[in-house]
C-alpha cells in the first residue's frame, strides 16, 4: 500500500521553491511509507502532456496545462485541471491499486478534488496545513466564499497536522475539526551543519521572499541604516526568490550599498553555504507560522533575531536568540547591535542539537509514520 499525495503548492521548473517545505515532508515520510505525489502544473510552454520522476520511495507525477491570462481561457483551464487530476488518479488507481489514505497539503485549491476521491474511494482524508490565512491578522482576506469551500473540505478531514502549535489553534478556532497534532516543517541537517565562519566583518544574513506585508524588509533595511550610523563592522547578505526593486533603490538613496548585499535567489546547497559563512539570522516578520529558514539557522548552529508572531515562540529562546517587537524599527536595531557584540556567546552545538531533535528528516519522518498509524487504527 501506499500514501497519495496531493499538495496544493509544490515545485516545479518555473517555481522551485513553491512549496519546498511540502517536498521535504513528503520526502521524509517516503522513508517509512511508499508515496506517490501527483501534481498538476500551469506553465507558460508546455512541451510535455505528463512527466513522471522516481525519487527514492517516492513517485512524482505531473500534469501539465498552459497557462493563460485570457478570462474565457483561465475559465477553461479551471475545468481542465480538474479533468487532469481525475485522470492522474484514475491512471494511478489502475497501475498501482487505491491508496491506503490520502494526504492533501494546504487546503486549497486541490481539497475539493481530495474530498470527492477520499468519499468515492473510501479511505481517509488527512491535511497538514501551512497557510497564513488562518491567521488572525489576514481574516480580512477570508472571503466567505473561500471560507465556505474551506469549511466543506475540514468537514471531510478525518485528522490534521500543522508546523506550529499557533497555527493549530488558529484553525480550531474558525473550523469544525477532529484529531490535529503538530509536525514541524524538516531540515536537511547533513546540509545545514556547523561551520565556523571566516570574514573580515561579522555578517548577518536575510533569507525571504522580501514582501513587505509579511516579510517588512523595509523594516529592516530603516534599522540596518540606523545601525550602520553607530558602527561599520558588519555587513547584511540577502538571499531572496524575487528581486524588490524599492528595496535596492533605498540602499541606493540612503547609501548603503557597501553594506547591504543583494545575492539573488540560491539553490539549497548554496543557502546552506551562506548561513554557515553567516554570524546570525535576522527577519522581521509581521505575521508567520514556522519560516523553514529559522530551523535551518539553527541547524547551522546560528542564533537568530526574530518577532514573536506565529509559531516562532515555540522554537526562539533566550538560548537560541533575541525578539524585536513587530514593526518597531529602533528595537530591532537595538536587538541587532546587541546580536553583533554577542552571537559568540550563543552555544552552536546546543542551538545544532535542538536542530537536530525537533527538524531533522528521521525525526519528522517517523512522527508522520505515527499519525498515520493513530488515523489507521480510527479507520481499519
């Protein structure tokens, strides 16, 4: 038997990092469960109908349709996917049996079609979770007929996981459920591993997608500038997925340039590079659940400066790293300058141990393997 995953964000080679973390799930829990992932794909050129690549345990298999920005067009492909992912499973179904269980990842859009199989096939319907919009701060942006297509696909849920305590209380709130349970996202810690840094000036590193209504990069670049007036021993290297223009144009204005480094979008190999030649970690978020880039800091062995919002609290300590408040730039320059005079006394191998035993593959891995364990034994 195997696990059929249906994963509402997932990479593909227009969008790598969409959804990585969801990659990294279903690869940890390949090790103790056959898995076949089915994705269906919008891309600008299709060259190919279908691709299917074997990785580990684990089957991929994509659909692919070409996007349009046409409204009779984008109506169409609207039925089209859904016509896609009925014939990916039904392909599936008859080559490799049903599946023991189905596993969607984020809700929308691909929940409705999960339910329907889950209901026709007769076999339970598990969620793990990572979207924001959960979040108290982003209900404005619950229309009510997302909130009502929401509702229709918790009600079909027979058990759910999320990567924060936050995050999970967030969705008991606004919907009816059954059995959640937290799962963390996963770090490759044979790639984020300790490293002891040589460099002329002591670095912090940003890694996001620089959007200010998430991210405030702003934010932090008004503080690296208050900063930079105090003291010239540092430097800011900023890993992102897509440029921000506004935002290199006020390290031009306020001339910053030689210390503010835009390094562009990395592989992961080369991220992991950059955090073990980094001193500490800095975001600034308005709102998170549990960014991928704090437990992969820590992995290196790196404190980090952080918000306390979302799931983060459950993680950062005063073990592993200081708060800034949310949006309140002198304090987050007060907690970088800080960081920069003491991020030696912060103990690697400790913050590199907890990594470990809360993020690693294995661990994440065999804490699925148990969640689906409990959900069979609801269902035998």
């Amino acid at each position: 038997m195997y696990i059929l995953h249906l994963p509402s964000w997932f990479p593909d080679a227009e969008n790598p990092y969409k959804g990585n973390f969801i990659e990294k799930h279903i690869d940890a829990i390949s090790d103790f469960y056959p898995c076949i992932t089915l994705q269906v794909v919008g891309i600008e050129k299709v060259t190919r109908k279908c691709a299917t690549e074997e990785k580990d345990n684990n089957i991929i298999i994509r659909y692919f349709y070409k996007k349009s920005h046409n409204l009779f067009r984008k109506a169409y492909n609207k039925f089209y996917k859904e016509y896609l992912y009925h014939k990916g499973a039904e392909k599936i179904v008859a080559q490799y049996g049903k599946p023991e269980l189905i596993h969607l990842h984020v809700a929308f859009p691909v929940g409705k079609t999960a339910c329907r199989w889950s209901e026709k096939w007769g076999i339970p319907l598990v969620l793990t979770e990572h979207w924001s919009i959960y979040q108290e701060k982003n209900r404005d942006k619950l229309a009510p007929a997302l909130d009502k297509k929401l509702r229709k696909i918790w009600r079909n849920v027979q058990a759910f996981t999320t990567v924060s305590q936050d995050l999970k209380q967030q969705i008991e709130r606004l919907y009816e459920t059954k059995y959640g349970f937290v799962i963390h996202n996963v770090v490759n810690t044979n790639l984020f591993c300790p490293f002891t840094p040589n460099h002329d000036k002591k670095t912090i590193i940003h890694i996001s997608t620089l959007q200010d209504e998430v991210k405030n990069f702003t934010g932090i670049l008004q503080a690296i500038d208050m900063l930079h007036q105090k003291r010239n021993d540092f430097v800011l290297k900023v890993i992102y997925e897509q440029p921000n223009a506004a935002a290199e144009q006020y390290v031009k204005d306020h001339h910053l340039s030689a210390i503010v480094q835009f390094l562009g979008s990395k592989p992961e190999v080369e991220v992991a590079q950059e955090l073990q030649n980094s001193d500490f970690l800095v975001l600034f978020s308005n709102y998170e659940n549990l960014p991928c880039v704090i437990c992969e800091a820590f992995s290196c062995g790196k404190p980090v400066v952080v918000t306390p919002v979302g799931g983060i609290p459950e993680i950062v300590n005063t073990d592993r790293g200081l708060f800034a408040q949310v949006k309140d730039i002198e304090d987050l320059a007060l907690q970088l300058n800080t960081m920069l005079d003491h991020y030696n006394d912060y103990n690697s191998f400790n913050i590199r141990t907890f990594s470990e035993k809360h993020f690693s593959r294995k661990k994440i891995g065999k804490e699925f393997s148990e969640f689906y364990k409990f959900l069979v034994s609801l269902h035998p």
